[in-house]
C-alpha cells in the first residue's frame, strides 16, 4: 500500500481523497500510511485541511530505489 501512495504521490502533490481514488485503497488506509511516511520523513504535508502531501527529498530518492527493483 505504501508503494501505492508513493507512486501516487510522484505525479503531484495530493490530498488524501485523490490518492485513495488514484490507488484504489480505502481513504483510512490511505492516511494511515501517509502518516507513517510522514514519519518517515517521505512525504510531508502542506497547508490546511484538505493537507496536500508531497514527496520529500528522501520520498523521491525512495522512489527511485522502488523502480530500480
């Protein structure tokens, strides 16, 4: 599943709603595991509710190592 929202999240930045309809995971699903690669220091939010999550620096070079596999 995380796998799944951070390709998500490698188009653009998102609100939990869209990446949960963009993976077709369940919205809780979705913002449990952006809180936990929030954590992780992967993916960061920005503004207010609706938060826009985006890929961190660590996120992308993360990414690249997924498609490297």
């Amino acid at each position: 599943a995380r796998t799944r929202v951070i390709l998500a999240l490698e188009k653009a930045a998102s609100n939990a709603r869209n990446v949960a309809s963009a993976t077709g995971l369940n919205y809780n699903i979705v913002l449990h595991h952006l809180r936990l690669l929030e954590a992780e220091k992967v993916v960061t939010r920005k503004g207010n509710r609706p938060f826009l999550w985006e890929l961190t620096g660590m996120g992308q070079q993360r990414l690249v190592n997924l498609k490297a596999h």
